[in-house]
C-alpha cells in the first residue's frame, strides 16, 4: 500500500480556525472540563533511574522529610540532601471585594507537607483538602499507587484524557514528552496538578474566582464559596514530567518539565515562578550546618554542608546539590533579547514565544520531497519513502518510530496522524513550539533568598504565608545572608506576564524547566550544570541508549542461569542521524553489545568500581561481556576526566549465560544491560561515549523489593529438593558435513519435555567451496506429532569465525553452535584409517607448493574446498594421473590408488608431481599427489584448483617401514562451515522426583552456617537509619519439597516449628532465628526434627554462636 500526502508550503502552523462568536478558545474549554484536582488522588512514587533517587508526589512535591529516600544520592548509600522541594507559581491580581486601594492580592501556589493553608469555616467534609495544588485525576492507571511511569506499563490510564486532545492512538500508550511511545529519556513520568482547591481568595473579604462564571450568588455562604466543583486559587493548570538518563554524564540529574497553562478568564501580568526547598544535606543527623548560595551566571541555586561531614559515617565525605533552570519564564513584550540566543542563520531572536504559531528560530525541517510531486510518498508494504525528518505529524513519531509489536516482533503498520509529511510545522513535532526551547525569550534568575528554618509564625518562610513568599520571589534581591544552619530557601524567576487563554489561540500557556543536580563538589556542580543545559539546549535530544533486553533468570543449584532477548538490537538513535546517511533507512542504528552486571545490592554500588583520574567512580564492572564483531573494540576515545568506557573485544553476541561463580543461599541482583557504539569523528564537535540502557531494582525503606525493570532479576540460588531427578538432553546422532559442534543446554528446566524428539537441521546457500551457512531450523517430534519450531539460529549468528552462535530459549533449551566458518587442513585428524597401520610410513598432507610452484603463476590454484578425501591404495595399477600442462614436473603415469570425495562419493582426479622426470612411478620421501577440484563444477584447465597436497614420508632407517598396498587407506580432513542438510537429533528427559532418591538423601541435609558465628555472608544489609543489628538468618539445605522441621532447645523445649511446601528446585528453607513468640533466639546448641511424609526423618544439630 502506498501513503501519498498532500502538502501547503509555508512558514506558518495551521492552527483551529475560530468559530464566529466563539469567546473561548477550544483548546480552554477542554482543559476546563477537565476533572478537578483533590488530594483522594495524590500518588507516590521514587524515581530511580540513574545515581540519583528520591520520593515524589503527583501533587508536585519532590522529597518528604523524615521518609527516605529524599533526594539520596548516590542511590544505595541512604544519604539524603533534601528534606522537602515544592513548586511556587505566585501572581498579582485584585479582590473584587476589597476596597482599592488595598485590593491587590497575591496568591502563592504550591504544595508543601506542612504549614499549608487549610479550610476555616467549611462543612467537616472539606476539611482535608489543603489550600495548593491538587493531583488531577484520570493521569495514572486508577488501580495503580504510582503517577504514570515510563517503565511501568500498570501505572498507565487505559485512555489518557479527551484535555489532552489526544487521538485514540495513544490509547494504552506511553504519552512522551517526544512523542508516542517514544521513549527518549530512560525514565519519565508524567502528572497534572491544579489549584482548584484553594479557597483563601474567594473567602468571601476578597471574592476573588479566576473564572467569573463561578461567582457564586450568595459568597458569604461556606458552601459556594468553598464549592468543591469549581476552579478556584489562580484558575492555573500544570502538566508535569520528570526525566532521568542513566548516561554516566547524566547519571547525577533529575529534570523537571512544567507546562504552566492560565485558565482563568484574565491575563496575570506580574507573574513568579519559583521553588521552596528545605535542604536536608546528611539527613536528621547533620542538618544544623547547611550553607547555600547561587550563580546568577548560571541560573544556579545550590546547598551544601559546611564541613562536608555526617557524624557516625566517617566513611562519608558529603557533596552539594542544587537547582538550575534551564528554561525559565520567557518576556515576549519588551524588545530585548533576555537570552542572546539567534536563529539558525545567525539572526537575533528578539521576544520569540513558542505559542505563536511561527517556527521563530526557524530549525523546522520539512520532509524531502525527492520526486517533486508534491507530495510525502511511503510505501506500506516495502517500509521505503521520502524522508520526513521533523515532519512526522502531531504525535511526534514517524514510521520509523512506530511502537515495536510484542507479539508480533516487528514494527507495526504506520498510518500518517495528523500534520505528518504536510510540509508545515505542527506542534508535537521536534524543532517547533512546546518542543523547541529556543521560541521563547528566557529571563533566568532574578531572586534568591536563604532564611534560617526555626519558626513557624505568620512572617515565617512557609507556603501558607503567601505574603512572606511572594515578597521573596518579587524582590529581585539575592540574600544569602543565613548560613551555618538549618536554611530554607526560595528562588524564583519574574515578572512575566501569563496570558489567558480565553480568547487567543495558543496564549495561556507558559513552560519551565528545572535540573535537580549532585556532585561531588562545586566544581563536579558546575560541570553537571553545563551538561545539564547541553542536554537541555538540545531539546531533550541526548543521545539514548538501545532498548532494554527482557531477561529472564533461572536459579540454580551453585549456579544462575540468563536468558534475554534481541529487541534491543535494532534500537536507533535520531541524535546520531540517518542509517547509512541515509534519511530513506530512519534514524542510524547503533547497538553495540550486552554488558551482564551481577551485584550483592538492588542499586548496584558495589560494582561501580571503574574510577577516574579524580579518584571518583564512574563505570560499573561486570561480569561478562558481548559485542558485535565490526572493529569497535576497546576503550571508547570520549571518556570522562581519564575513565572511559570499555566497548568489547569483538566476542561476538550471546544471550544467556551461565554464573558459575555464586553462593548457595545468597541473593543476587542481575542485569543485563544493551550499550551503543556512542560517536567519535574527529571532522565534528560533538563527540559522544557510549549510553547504556538503565537497571531498576527498587525496594522500600526495609529492603523488600517493590520493582524490578525488564531486564533486571533477584535470585537466589539453591540446591534442589532431596530426590530430584535433574532434565537433561542428550544427543543420539549426527549426520553432518559441517566439522562444527552443537551444544544443547538446559535452561530452564520446568520447561523441558518428557521423551521429545529434536532435529536440528542446518540450511546453506551456494556450492562448494563457496557456500554460506544460512542458520538452522528446528523441529520436535513428541507424542507421535511433528511441530516446526522454526528458525533458531540465524544467519548472522553463524557468519562470525570462532564465534559461538547461541539460540533463543526454546522449550527450556538454549542450542549453541560452533560453526568452523575458515576451511583449514585438520592435521590431527588426517591420517592411516585402515591396513598395516604400525607399518606404513608417514604421510603429509599440506598445502605448501613447492618451490616450483611458489609463484604468482600458481597463487590461485591452491584453493581449500569443503569436502574430506580418502586415498585408497592397492597392490596392482588401478588408474592413470591427469596431465596439466601448468608445470613441468607434472606427468601422466600408472597409480595403484584412487581417491575419493567422501562427502560426495565422487572419483577424484589426481595430479603426479615427480621429482624425476625419468622415472614412471611414485618414489617414497619425493613424490607427491596433487587432488583436483574444479571451480563451480565446470571442468576446464582454468577452472583446475588443488584443494589438497599429499606427500609419502620417508621410511624410518631400520628400514621397516613398507610402501601403501592393498587395504591401506589414508583419510585427508579439513574444517567445514554446515552445510544443507547437516542434521544433529537429540532427545530430552524432563525433571522430576524420586520418593526412594529422597530417601536415601535425608542424610544430606545441612544447617548453613554452623556453627553461626554472629552473622553470614547472606543476610540483608541493614539499610541506612533503620535502628538495631537487622534480621539474622540460616538456613536448611537438601531438604525434601515438603517437610516440617521442628527446633528445640537443649532442655527439650519446642522454640520454633517451620513448615515447608516447595517445587524441587529448591531444597532450601531460610529462618530468621526468631522464636515463635518473634523474639531473637538465644546463642546456644539447637536440635532440629525434619518429618517429610512419605520420605523419612531426619534429627541433626546446629550452634548459634555469639
């Protein structure tokens, strides 16, 4: 199916034509009608998608004292640096019902955890709706307790809502910053608050509903004035996303996105935008000594702790954090260029907006229109047309971009959505209006204030004074005054003016952006802030890593098994431009490999071990590593303060792996992590390392796991239950030209079937010599039924030399082909197979001219082919040589042997090269054979090849070696890539249990440690502020799927009874060593009683030693 588009040429958006005596803009009226925000939908959740991770709030609040994590950082060390950051949008306005000239009021929005306005004289029922921001309902799956998160599918609305103005495309989909279903930043979320709910400026002394239409007719009645179902406060509206990268630039940031929108009936022209923040640096431990300061420069407000240190942690040296804007309010007003920014040809731009309907900065790009028609061309089928570059409709996401089918395994049909390939700027598209920074003229930093936290009355820094705040956030002044303390800070930027969206199309809206940033110290703060704004500068578009592998983990007895899968390897990256340069290929691909990290921690510290020239950790070691085999090998040219980053050693790619190198009992945490090749020319400026894909695990405040990201796992491996009957798979034949070996394994051993019957079977294409292995299919036979599960090995896979081609799992099974992919002379392997062996003499087969036939002249002729040769010698004259006429020493003369293709069971033709041309026959130690081969099967002298050379040795000087004769046979074998038809059969036996095996096997139950010895290796870390020695544990190993084990004391007292009913992978079983009544155990001498139905007993003994 071809796409052909129509196109309008021009520099301006369409936008909805207005309604003749329309008086409000549709877009208004949507989002009017959008439900209220209330507390009953306040959701939490912790983003932890790279070295900083913190609680936040769909109410807009970030960080909770006394709760953890609150701005930690580095994610896993329990250090926290703030105690509480909340948004502030404060605006003038007049009270209708206050006399002027004292009827200027102005309202402060914001949400804090306390000393918030509450309601005053309202009915009971509205009492524990605070005055400040609201969460909106209907942005996060109802049923969920997280706000909408990129990487948690549950967290989704089935449908976003209709004051999106969405299509139903989004429907079940990511609804992206860029796009749907795009996927830039490794973490986003995304939230919508209001201000419904503050009722201090329509109490009834001020009258004041931001919607006119509101006013209620008897405002001194509690029940309008408060009504619930009206807009109140500054009728505001924001749309929130939080952004994380994982790249080790950006591992230290957390961005914010605002879209503020004005729904009130008038314009607000004295406007702040700001935020409050408790900073909280070392938490409750050390928070009387936080200093804190700005660089105006830099648009940076930032905290820090004096002395850098937290009593008790000697092992800490704390670092700073601040807030940068990187996008602040914009002045479209007042013909000056705020923010000394140009368009791309270099021209000022002078109050740019991003609401106006015109590519100001002018970096739109329309689609290339190669054939002139007019028109965008794509063709459906063959997924081939024009390139569309930024034109790729409202959505943001083009054909190349189109969400990846998982049931499927392919991208989904693309359909046009509304502006793609029109040759006109859209919103939604990159480069144009909300997703081009440029368009709007930025006003930075304008006040600072650094107050001491230790009063709580009405002229205190706190969100219910709106006064106090408001006078902070207009003063224009930069009071740093307060240091050395417990300090509250407030930032801002304004004025500005917020228009009403009421009557013109696109006003009302007004965008800010915010970096919460950590470092080391001031220095590592300012470069974190300059990447910061490159990533912003870039519109977001930092380069990205491929998507996540889903990893699958299977524990073992000693040992962890990993299986992922291949989707992250054709991810593509629109900052490194066009496959092939090509704008027809969509963006360039640039997977590169698979790191497996294994750690002992849910955040992986413990393994970010790669240092810098600086001292400081930068790079996570893992345990294994694989690549593409395509040069890109070794430490990448980039890297960052003299750590860069490993990018492989051409292994070739694999997909699962086998840990060995585990601990029975203990709990691991595994990822498998896709990386890019990252960009490195020397032509160009822009020089980047390569990205890796994030590693998730998130667990609350006492360690249980709350989350776990697709291609991470916790496991813990055990020894199986008494009696269990492992699967297995074993091969019972092969029927193969190829000289490669095919490994099966058990992966997952639930999976495998009973008595299956399996057939590999490898596909090639072209001749001999020249032919190519095509992968290998496979089919089952079980229960009498034959199934074709398809193609398991590719083509790529096998194409690598030395490379093991691995599978996807399949059945539980996991194939492993080495294929000899160089043919090459197999010297062990070609030698006497039958006759007088101890007596004949030795043979060499080689490839080696002679000195003769050295040359140029000669060069090509020497070609291995693809087949095994047997010689088979007789006593009489059984053939004549060929003649050549390319060398002299080549002569047609009786032989008492043939040779024999093995592979095909042709006659081969012989060659005789005599070192004396007197002689008629073949002389020990000086004559040799040469075996013919022609090229493509075409019989013709300049078709002759000589795969193969054989030379008689010399007999041994006691002379008693004898010449070949009837019987004898030599073999000559070369390495072979598999070939068509080359077919390995192998059966599989699934697991299971024996009641006589468990049996015998109770004597192999064991307590682990004993003694215990005050702790081990397994136990949870006792994570940063929960209080005592954390949960001791051992456990009973090798015991039967069910059993109860009963604990006593010396005196033969009953302390704790545990029952256990597991599969028969596991035979272990973890107890705590708390009693029944749930207090500790004492140190001492315990016995224990293992009863298992239907198996035995088994009475042992264990110490607990202080």
């Amino acid at each position: 199916m071809k796409i052909t588009h129509a196109v309008l040429i021009g520099t301006l958006c369409l936008v909805p034509e207005l309604v003749t005596g329309q008086s409000v803009w549709p877009e208004i009226n949507r989002l009017r009608n959008d439900q209220l925000g209330s507390q009953i939908y306040r959701r939490e959740s912790i983003l932890d998608g790279n070295l900083v991770r913190t609680l936040f709030y769909n109410n807009s609040e970030v960080a909770q004292w006394p709760f953890s994590p609150s701005g930690e950082w580095p994610k896993g060390t329990g250090i926290n640096y703030v105690d509480g950051i909340c948004m502030l949008v404060a605006a003038e306005a007049i009270a209708p019902r206050k006399p002027a000239p004292n009827n200027k009021i102005t309202p402060v929005e914001t949400y804090y955890r306390e000393e918030m306005d509450r309601p005053l004289g309202v009915p009971p029922s509205l009492v524990n709706e605070p005055w400040g921001w609201t969460p909106v309902p209907n942005y996060a799956n109802p049923s969920s307790s997280d706000p909408a998160m990129s990487n948690r599918t549950g967290s989704w609305p089935a449908a976003w809502p209709e004051a999106l103005g969405l299509t139903t495309a989004f429907n079940g989909q990511w609804y992206g910053y860029f796009g749907r279903n795009i996927f830039n930043a490794e973490l986003e979320t995304f939230f919508v608050t209001d201000d419904s709910k503050d009722a201090e400026w329509t109490f009834p002394s001020y009258g004041f509903y931001p919607i006119k239409a509101d006013i209620p007719t008897n405002p001194a009645d509690p029940v309008q004035w408060y009504n619930p179902n009206i807009r109140k406060g500054l009728g505001l509206r924001v749309e929130t996303r939080g952004f994380q990268w994982s790249h080790v630039l950006a591992e230290d940031i957390i961005f914010w996105h605002y879209d503020i929108v004005n729904l009130a009936d008038e314009d607000y022209a004295s406007t702040y935008f700001g935020f409050y923040t408790d900073t909280g640096l070392g938490g409750d431990a050390d928070n009387a000594d936080d200093w804190a300061s700005y660089d105006e420069n830099l648009d940076l407000t930032y905290g820090f702790d004096k002395d850098g240190k937290i009593p008790g942690r000697v092992d800490v040296k704390l670092g700073v954090y601040g807030y940068a804007y990187l996008e602040s309010p914009g002045n479209s007003s007042d013909g000056i260029n705020n923010d000394n920014d140009t368009d791309v040809n270099g021209v000022p731009l002078i109050d740019e907006r991003r609401d106006d309907g015109i590519d100001n900065d002018k970096d739109w790009k329309s689609f290339v229109d190669e054939n002139g028609n007019g028109v965008w061309d794509w063709d459906q089928t063959t997924q081939i047309g024009e390139a569309l570059l930024n034109d790729v409709g409202a959505d943001g996401a083009g054909p190349f971009d189109e969400p990846y089918d998982e049931v499927l395994g392919k991208i989904k049909e693309h359909f046009p959505d509304l502006g793609e390939g029109d040759g006109l700027p859209t919103v939604g598209e990159p480069n144009f209006e909300k997703t081009d920074k440029d368009e709007s003229d930025q006003i930075g930093l304008t006040a600072v204030a650094i107050e001491k936290l230790d009063g709580k009355t009405n002229r205190d820094l706190w969100p219910r004074n709106d006064d106090v705040i408001w006078a902070r956030m207009s003063s224009a002044r930069f009071d740093t005054s307060v240091q050395n303390s417990n300090i509250q800070i407030v930032f801002s930027s304004g004025p500005f003016l917020l228009r009403s969206g009421i009557n013109l199309v696109g006003f009302g809206r007004e965008r800010f952006s915010m970096g919460l940033v950590f470092a080391e110290d001031y220095s590592d703060l300012v470069f974190n802030k300059k990447t910061v704004q490159f990533i912003y500068n870039n519109d977001y578009n930092f380069t990205k890593p491929p998507l996540k592998p889903r990893l699958t983990a299977i524990a073992g007895d000693k040992q962890v098994k990993l299986l992922w899968d291949t989707r992250a390897e054709d991810s593509t990256d629109p900052v490194l431009g066009y496959q092939n340069n090509d704008p027809k290929q969509g963006p360039k691909k640039d997977f590169e490999g698979y790191l497996i990290y294994r750690s002992t921690e849910p955040e992986f510290q413990d393994i970010k071990v790669i240092t810098d020239s600086k001292g400081q950790p930068k790079f996570w070691k893992p345990i294994a590593q694989f690549d593409k085999v395509d040069g890109i090998i070794g430490p990448d040219p980039v890297g960052i303060n003299g750590a860069a980053f490993w990018r492989g050693d051409d292994t070739g790619l694999q997909h699962s792996y086998i840990d060995n190198d585990v601990i029975n009992g203990r709990t691991y945490y595994y990822a498998v992590v896709s990386y890019d090749e990252g960009f490195y020319n020397d032509t160009v400026d822009i020089k980047l390392q390569p990205a890796e894909c994030t590693k998730i695990i998130t667990t609350d405040l006492v360690g249980t796991i709350q989350f776990i990201d697709q291609n991470c796992a916790v496991v813990t491996p055990n020894a199986p239950a008494a009696g269990y009957v492992p699967a297995g798979a074993t091969m019972q034949s092969v029927n193969a030209t190829g000289t490669g070996s095919l490994k099966v394994t058990v992966f997952n051993p639930s999976e495998i079937k009973e008595n299956a019957i399996y057939t590999v079977k490898f596909q090639s294409t072209g001749t001999s010599p020249n032919y190519v292995t095509d992968g290998a299919i496979v089919t089952r036979l079980m229960n009498g039924v034959v199934d074709s599960l398809g193609k398991k090995i590719a083509k790529n896979q096998v194409a690598y030399p030395g490379q093991p081609a691995s599978s996807l799992p399949f059945d539980g099974l996991v194939l492993e082909a080495l294929n000899d992919t160089s043919t090459a002379l197999i010297d062990s392997a070609s030698r006497w197979i039958a006759g007088d062996l101890p007596n004949l003499p030795t043979m060499l087969a080689q490839r080696t001219p002679t000195t003769s036939l050295a040359g140029p002249k000669y060069a090509g002729k020497y070609m291995y082919f693809s087949s095994d040769y047997r010689i088979e010698f007789s006593d009489t004259v059984v053939g004549t040589s060929m003649t050549s006429n390319v060398a002299f020493k080549f002569k047609q003369i009786p032989i008492k042997f043939r040779v024999f293709n093995v592979n095909t069971g042709q006659r081969m033709e012989v060659i005789t090269e005599l070192a004396d041309l007197n002689r008629n026959e073949l002389k020990l130690g000086e004559d040799r054979i040469f075996i013919v081969e022609y090229r493509n099967g075409i019989k013709t002298g300049a078709n002759e090849r000589w795969p193969c050379i054989v030379a008689y040795g010399f007999p041994g000087e006691d002379g008693l070696k004898k010449v070949p004769g009837a019987g004898d046979v030599f073999r000559v074998k070369f390495r072979k890539k598999f070939f068509e038809g080359d077919t390995f059969t192998f059966t599989t036996e699934s697991q299971g249990m024996s009641a006589s095996k468990a049996k015998s096997e109770l004597d192999n139950i064991r307590v682990v440690p004993n003694p215990y010895i005050g702790g081990n290796i397994w136990e949870p870390r006792n994570l940063e502020g929960i209080q005592g020695r954390g949960e001791r544990r051992i456990a009973f190993t090798r015991l039967p799927m069910k059993c109860t084990i009963r604990i006593y004391n010396m005196a033969g007292t009953l302390v704790k009874t545990l029952e256990k009913d597991s599969d028969s992978a596991d035979g272990s079983l973890r107890w705590n060593l708390l009693s029944e009544d749930g207090t500790d155990v004492a140190f001492g001498v315990y016995i224990y009683h293992v009863d298992a139905p239907g198996v035995g007993e088994k009475i042992g003994k264990f110490a607990l030693i202080k």
